[in-house]
C-alpha cells in the first residue's frame, strides 16, 4: 500500500504536513480539504490540557476526541473521524515529542468503535468525553484469532442484497464490542465480499471478465478502495470497486490514474444508485 509518511520517522508538524496538505494548524484533529486524509496528533501529556489518550498493549490507542472544555459533540473533527470510512479519509496519526518539536508518525489507523466516557476537562471539571477506539491499520488487516466463521457469509449467504446489508452495517462503526481488531477485520471482509459479488466476475474498471478462476472456483478480482491514500482496511461499498490486477495495478501506478478513478467511482456509483 503507499502512504505519504514513513513509519517511526519525524517529520516538521508546519513544513511536511500543513505547508503540503493544508488543514487546522493548531488543532489535534486535522482535516484538510483538498486530501483523502484525516491528521491526528497525540502526547503522553495530552490529560493536562483536557485530554486522556490512551494506549493499549496491542497498539490501539483510545484517542480523544476535539473539545477541551464541556461536553463534547459529535461535529467537526469528532465526525470526521467517526466518519472517515464512509468518506474515503485515511486516519494518520503523530506522536508529539515536545513543544516546538518534530513528530513521529505512528502510522495508519482504523475506527473500530466510539463510545464516551467522563473526562476531566482543561477547566479541571468532569465532562462527557467522545473517545474513540483506533486500530494500526496493519493489524487489522490478519484476524487475531482465526476460527471456524470468520469468512463472514462465505457458503453461507449467496443473496446479493444480504451481502450487501452486511456491508452497509459493517462501514458504520457505534459502539464497542470484543476485540477491536476482529471487529475492524469482519468489518472489512464484509465489505470485500458484498464487493466481490456485486461485481459478478467482471472487472468494475475495464469491464473485462475476471482473468481467472481461483482454486475455489471463483472468478479472480480484487477490491481497489477508490479514494484512500492506501489500498487496505475496511471501506464504504460506494467507495471499494472489484478490479482486475491490471487495473488495479494501473489504477496506482498508471499515467491514467486519475481518468481511471473517476470512471470506477460512475460506475460504482450506479451500481449502489
């Protein structure tokens, strides 16, 4: 997959990333206009100015959500992460390491879940915070703990419109529940077999048929998700389109890149019309 930002290296918060992207300068939660990509930035000291980001032993990081003072609301930048599926944003996330200093990007992360909890705020009085639950992007992509069932659906279900359904439900994260790796790993392959089916072993992009069958004895594509930075993790169904390798291929790498998207997101668009 290809990210603008290299895991663990630092980067000047106002020449690498706003002088570039744009976006809210002073804020933790950036979301600049004109990029598939969502900035969050975090500290270890984040609680003294209203804040409680937490960091799980798996990776995950239970990061709090815009407002330092009162009962936070679910607009802004909040909603931006909540939402950041069904909009196509990628979720960046940088450790502060210290006022005025450089900061290390941690990498790209995943909602899994929302929920809030009482916070103390910057006024030194508690407050119902929105706190949302973030999973590295590469971790959710294996499942955890594999078991019998975990290919949502597959020999089970075979009707588009309950494929679809699934996928739909899948693409909006509420409230926790379990393992949010597995929860973010379902979720996407949910979404990556409504995918499949809808396409009927034609590719969504050239209109070719798949080029082969898998050993399974299904038609081989691939699904592309149209307007993230990277090509992996959970997407929108309105958002992922089932491709052939080469189009996939050319969809990143090719001069054609941007006619190649915008066609795969008509087409897609009519078929979830």
């Amino acid at each position: 997959m290809t990210r603008p930002f290299i895991q663990n290296r630092l980067y000047n918060r106002r020449d690498d990333i706003h002088a570039v992207y744009g976006g809210q300068r002073q804020s933790g939660i950036v979301t600049p206009k004109n990029a598939p990509m969502i900035f969050l930035f975090t500290s270890h000291g984040a609680s003294k100015v209203g804040y409680g980001d937490r960091w799980e032993p798996d990776g995950s990081i239970w990061y709090t959500g815009e407002g330092q003072t009162g009962s936070m609301q679910m607009k802004g930048g909040n909603k931006a992460i909540r939402d950041h599926v069904a909009s196509g944003r990628d979720l960046l996330l940088f450790q502060a390491t210290g006022h005025g200093k450089p900061v290390k990007f941690v990498g790209q992360f995943i909602l899994a879940a929302w929920k809030t909890e009482q916070q103390l705020g910057a006024d030194d009085l508690m407050r119902e915070a929105i706190v949302f639950q973030l999973v590295p992007l590469d971790a959710a992509d294996i499942p955890p703990e594999p078991s019998y069932g975990d290919e949502v659906g597959e020999s089970l279900v075979s009707d588009l419109e309950t494929l679809r359904q699934r996928a739909y439900e899948a693409a909006a994260p509420a409230t926790v529940s379990g393992s949010a790796s597995r929860t973010v790993y379902r979720r996407s392959q949910a979404v990556r077999q409504y995918v499949l089916a809808r396409a009927g072993g034609q590719c969504e992009a050239c209109q070719a048929p798949a080029p082969f069958m898998t050993a399974k004895g299904e038609p081989y594509l691939e699904p592309h998700h149209i307007l993230r930075v990277s090509d992996g993790g959970p997407d929108d169904p309105k958002h992922v389109a089932a491709v052939c390798p080469n189009c996939h291929r050319a969809a990143h790498l090719g001069t054609e890149a941007r006619t190649l998207k915008e066609k795969m997101l008509r087409v897609v668009a009519a078929l979830e019309a």
